[in-house]
C-alpha cells in the first residue's frame, strides 16, 4: 500500500479518492442533517437516514475490493 504512495504512479490518488467518498460525504450530510433538525425535524431525520445508508454501503462496496 505505502509503495503505491510513494511511486505516484495514480494508484495512490485513486484510493486516497475512493477514501474520501467513503467517508467524507456521510459526514459532511451528518453535519448538515445536524444542522437542519432545529428548523425541520422531519428533513433532518431523512438526510440522517441518508448519511447511514450512504456510509453501510460505501463502507460495504470499497471494503469488498
């Protein structure tokens, strides 16, 4: 794994990105469902059901490659 870092030959970007979908987007949409359950509880709870879908599954996905 740390050869594919070091020689920079795209393999590095390419997990560093499948890393970053992995986690990134279910806690930038935990954030934001966060933030939107003072004004509508009803939105919040969806975007949270989103957020742990969207994380079993990436986690699911790119933990089988």
């Amino acid at each position: 794994m740390t050869r594919l870092l070091i020689e920079g030959n795209g393999f590095g970007l390419f997990i560093l990105l499948m890393i970053f979908i992995a986690i990134g987007i279910p806690i930038v949409l935990f954030v934001v469902g966060l933030l939107t359950l003072r004004e509508n509880k009803k939105k919040a709870k969806i975007i949270l059901i989103i957020a742990a879908v969207y994380s079993i599954i990436s986690f699911g996905i790119c933990g089988g490659l």
